[in-house]
C-alpha cells in the first residue's frame, strides 16, 4: 500500500512510543516525589499519533507541538536525555532549564517548540510554512494539536490563509476527547472536526489514532502533497487520553468503562502485534528493554546534573539599556 | 537629498530593503493592490510579486502569530496592522510567543520581524481607530518600540528595524503620512534603534514626547520662547529600548520635565518616563515630573469633544509653565 512504513521505520515507531510512555510514567513518578515543578501533561495510550504522525518528517522540517507533546519531542528526534534534564530544570536540559516540560525546543531538529497556549502552536506552524514558500526551500511544517484547540478561533484563520495561499503545512488534530475535563462533545456539535476542512477547499481524513501505521500512511499523503506544493491537508486521529489533564487533575469526569476499553487498545500493543510476525518476540522484547534502560539512563544522569545559576538578560538590565 | 512625506519614506525604506534582502516579505490587510490603506507600500506588489507582498484576510490574530514564526524561519516579516486599535488581536502573538522565545529557547532562535500599525487621534475616526496604544507594547520585555516622527527617521529606523535580528514594533501616526520632511536618498542614513533625538535644544525645560506629540511640543517651545521659556524638546523615537543617557544629559542641564504621550495617563507611557526620571534625576529636579497624556477616557468623534482630550502644544506650555512656577 502506498506510503506504508517499512519494516525498519515501524520497528522505530515501535521503540519511540516505548521510549514516550516509559518518560512519562517515569515523570509521573518524580513528579509525585516533588522533583518536578509544575504540571506534567501525559499522553499515554495517544502515543501513535505523534510518533506515527512525525516519522516521515526530516529534521528540517519544522514542527509545532502543544502542552501535552512528549511524543511529538520524540517524534521529531529530540533527545530523551536532554528532554529529561530540561523537565528536571537542569542546565543540561534543552533550553537550560528556562523553558520546562510544556515549551521545549530543539532547533536542530525543527522541533520549536512546545506551546502551552491552546491553539497557538496552529499559527506557528503556518507561518514556518509561509518561509518554506518563500524561501522555496521545499520544507514541510506540521502543527499537532487538540480536539480543544479546534475550538480556537485562530485554527479557523490559519486553516483559511494556509489553504488560500497552498503553505506547505499539515494539520494534525490528536483527537483525545477532551479539552481539560470537558469533552469534545460538550465543546461543539461535530464529532468530526475534520469536516470543517472542506470549508477551507482542504483534504482532510479520520484515521485511528491509535494504529501508528495507520496515521503514518494517513499523514505521509499530506505531507507528500504538501511538499509537492499542493497546498496543506488535515489529519484528524482519533484516540483517547487514559490519564488526566495532566498531574494536578482530581480525576471523576472520564468513565471507567471508557478508559478500560481504550486501554484496551493501546496502541504499543497493536504495533506489537503487527511486528510480532516478521520481528519475533524475542527482538521486541529486546527493544523494549533498551528503550526502557534508556529512560532509566537519562533520568538517573539528569537527576545528577546541576541547576542553571541565574544570570540577568537583556531584559533585566537596569533601564533595559540593552534591550 | 529630497523632500518628501513621511508615507513616501517609508515606502522607500520597504523598496530598499526588498530589493537589498530577498528574505524581506510584507503582510497585511489591502497592502498589496491597493497599496494600503495609507499608501506606504504603493507599488511594491508590482515590483516585487503577490509572493512578497501579501494581502491577507481580515485575521490579525493569525497573521500576527504567523509573522512571528516566519521571522524564526529565515525570513523577514514585515507585518503592516492597519490601526493601533486591533493591536489587542495581536497581542498574544506579541506577549505569549514572539517575546519569550530568544530567552526561554536559550537563544536557540531570532526573530527578525517589525510589525508596522498607526495610531494617534485628531481625524475624527472615532474610538476604535484613533488611540495611541504605545504602553501595551512597550510593556513587554523582548519587543523593541519605536515611533519616528519625521520621514528621515521613518526611512532610517525602519531600515534598522528590518535588519534587527528581533521583533521591533514600529509606531506610526495617521496624521504624519503627509508631512513632509528631507530624506538623505543619497545614503544609507539607518538610525540606531535605543537613541532619542535632540530636536530642539534649551536651558529651561525639558520636553520628552512621542511620535506626532514631538510637533506638539515644537510649537509648544515657540510659544514658550515668546514668554522667554527655553525649552529642550527630545523626541524620545525610540521607546524601547529608551535612551536614558539623553533624558539624563537634558534634565540635568533644565531641572524640569514634561513628558508628552498621547496615550492614556493610569500606568502610560507617559508614566514610565516620569518614574524613570524621578528615579535617575531626582537631585536634579526643581519640580515634580509633569505628564500630558489623553485622559482615561474613550477618544470621541465630534470635533470639539475630540479637541478636548488630545494633548496639544497648549497644554504642553501650561504643564511647562507649571513645572516652572
């Protein structure tokens, strides 16, 4: 089938969630013990569509992410050491420690960055699209996002310039079900959001979410078509959010029965299951251990690393003499 | 040299730019075909293409947010917002994203873009498209502020602002497209971003004003001169970063100041400068620090009650006079 993963890139896709879902269940834990500030966003039980949604990409390529966007880090290649020192406020993490967990960037890798306003990373990517136009430099730009940000007013106004102007951008809405506590349904009359895409003259399609290969074949198609100059498409990725909001969150809005039968189909078990054939358990079991000794690694070395020490900017020069 | 209006310069300063920088591009709302609505880029469409001169739709928010990342790209935005009253569509652009990235992405990207819009009353255009909104701006750390008041400074700081690898927001005023001014064409002639203007020297005050409000105070001087007031008028043009030395330089030497903004008074601009003087000046002081700003107040159409609330050169002599009795 055209735009299938190969064998090599679905193995990686594999080892990626594993990787996502082993740092988030190792922050859920430093968070609890206090070595954390702030909230933790968790995407576990989502982790198909931004490892399956990125893999294609090239580290020139740019992508925009959200609050809750580990494995949209990941995806894009971004270093789980350095992920993990910046999350622990280190001044070996990314961004030294000034950006935190839900604002991570690394430029090298096209991933700028996190983006804790809701919907905000939507414009960012589009504009990055504007410069890849202009410049012809035949980049892509990708903005994941959530069911809550396809509330925004700003996606509207970036989904009509992006297809009026054919930016080589591509949307990919991760459809978890809900904005914070509320869901989707309680947040607008459509299901499928991906319908207001034809509104904006934009190809659009519904893929589970949960089936990396699926929303790889799915978003290899629009970048493809983005790339080719033909002007942006839509994903929209159906899957489910198991923990909540992020690390404050009382709990008591999501059904149990809901959560069970998405857990049900996680999606690093379905990946499993398609591998288990050509790759055997005994490799996966072993990428499973290496993406686990991997998080492990990367924790225990950040946690031995030093905080930054604070050193006045430009902004807080006196009189702002330089800036 | 030539002579010619404040609009003509500006467009000048995009001309040279474009054609100096192929990363130079221009977005807005009616800037392309019609060559905005106050004619500042006539003809560059034609010149350089509908891919460098883009007229957008009617979606600041976006637009806004979209420059922001462009500049982080390898481009070099230059966003035209057509009135300073939609600023606040802009802002989370401004204050959330464009203005945090250099320091929390620990400088990993820049973001050379300038966004250009008007404010200021005096034509009658009404409370949502005549305010002078310089203080929400100038408030937020990571954005430069500049607000040139003659065509030679238009051309020069726009060249400066287009080649500065951060965001500059560039103030302009409905009523100075059609002033007129000389313009050096035969030399680069950029003006540093972070220095004030001289423009009128003397002993007895110091008059620092804001973009159209520098006229103000100009006329305000030549009425001061006739009761025998020297005044120093300063045209502060660069607004963040501000010039501290020259405020200091020139409140040492009058032991007075009136500060000149035409936007609102409660936590203004106006406000910062008198504060940044009564902290840096305060021995040098002869009186307190006086400030001529619109009143808190919604700016209204009808002439006279739009008359009643601007600052103008009147005013700005009785608060000179003031500082002086």
């Amino acid at each position: 089938m055209k735009n299938t993963p190969s064998l090599d890139d679905q193995i990686e896709m594999y080892r990626r969630m594993i990787l996502v879902r082993r740092l988030e269940e190792r922050l859920g834990a430093l968070s609890k013990e206090g070595r954390t500030r702030g909230p933790i966003h968790r995407c576990d039980g989502q982790e198909a569509v931004g490892i399956g949604a990125t893999a294609m990409l090239t580290d020139a390529d740019y992508l925009t992410s959200t609050h809750r966007g580990h494995a949209h880090y990941i995806g894009k290649g971004v270093d789980v050491y350095g992920i993990t020192a910046e999350i622990l406020g280190r001044s070996t993490g990314l961004c030294g420690g000034r950006a935190g967990h839900m604002l991570i960037a690394d430029a090298a890798r096209g991933m700028i960055g996190g983006n804790a306003i809701v919907g905000a990373g939507i414009p960012a990517a589009a504009g990055m699209a504007l410069s890849n136009q202009i410049l012809g430099n035949g980049r892509v730009a990708m903005c994941i996002f959530g069911d809550g940000a396809a509330q925004t007013g700003i996606w509207h106004e970036t989904m009509n310039m992006a297809a009026l102007w054919k930016l080589p951008v591509v949307f990919v809405l991760e459809h978890n079900q809900f904005g914070l506590t509320v869901h989707s349904d309680r947040q607008g009359p459509v299901a499928d959001l991906s319908i207001r895409a034809k509104g904006y003259a934009m190809p659009a399609e519904i893929v589970d979410g949960n089936d990396a290969v699926a929303v790889y074949r799915a978003t290899a198609a629009m970048v493809d078509r983005a790339r080719r100059g033909e002007g942006p498409g839509m994903i929209e990725a159906k899957t489910y959010r198991w923990e909540g909001f992020s690390t404050s969150d009382m709990g008591g809005y999501q059904k149990p029965e809901d959560i069970a039968a998405w857990k049900a189909r996680d999606p690093i078990e379905i990946a499993r299951a398609a591998l288990l054939p050509a790759v055997g358990a005994d490799r996966l079991d072993e990428i499973d251990a290496a993406a686990t000794a991997e998080v492990e690694q990367a924790a225990e070395r950040a946690l031995a690393d030093p905080f930054p020490e604070f050193e006045p900017c430009a902004f807080t020069a006196a009189y702002s003499e330089v800036l | 040299m030539a002579m010619m209006r404040y609009a003509e310069a500006l467009n000048l300063a995009l001309r040279e730019e474009m054609t100096r920088d192929p990363s130079v591009f221009l977005m807005g709302e009616d800037i392309g075909t019609y060559g905005g609505v106050f004619k500042v880029s006539r003809g560059l469409m034609e010149e350089f293409g509908e891919g460098r001169v883009r007229d957008t739709p009617i979606s600041e928010q976006a637009m806004t947010a979209m420059a922001v990342t462009a500049a982080m790209t390898g481009t070099r935005p230059v966003l035209e917002i057509m009135y300073a009253d939609f600023l606040p569509l802009s802002l989370d652009a401004l204050i959330n994203q464009a203005s945090i990235y250099e320091y929390i992405w620990n400088g990993q990207v820049q973001m050379p873009f300038v966004l250009r819009t008007q404010g200021g009353g005096g034509a009658g255009a009404g409370a949502q498209h005549s305010k002078a909104l310089d203080a929400l701006v100038a408030h937020v750390p990571g954005l430069q502020v500049v607000a040139p008041v003659t065509p030679s400074d238009a051309r020069g700081l726009l060249k400066s602002a287009i080649r500065d690898p951060r965001p500059v927001i560039f103030l302009e005023h409905k009523l100075l497209y059609n002033t007129r001014g000389e313009v050096d064409t035969g030399a680069e002639d950029l003006v540093p971003i972070g220095k004030a203007r001289i423009a009128r020297a003397g002993s007895d005050v110091s008059i620092l004003a804001t973009s159209k409000m520098v006229i103000e105070a100009e006329k305000a001087a030549d009425l001061l001169a006739q009761d025998g007031i020297s005044a120093e008028v300063i045209d502060l043009r660069s607004l963040r970063p501000l010039d501290v030395a020259t405020i200091q330089l020139s409140v040492a030497k009058t032991n007075r100041a009136v500060v000149v903004n035409e936007g609102w008074r409660f936590c203004g601009y106006a406000s910062e400068i008198a504060a940044t003087i009564m902290e840096l000046c305060f021995d040098d002081l002869d009186a307190p620090v006086e400030r001529v700003t619109l009143p808190d107040m919604p700016v209204p159409y009808s002439e006279p009650l739009e008359s009643a609330v601007l600052p103008n050169a009147q005013k700005i002599c009785a608060a000179a006079k003031k500082t002086l009795a």
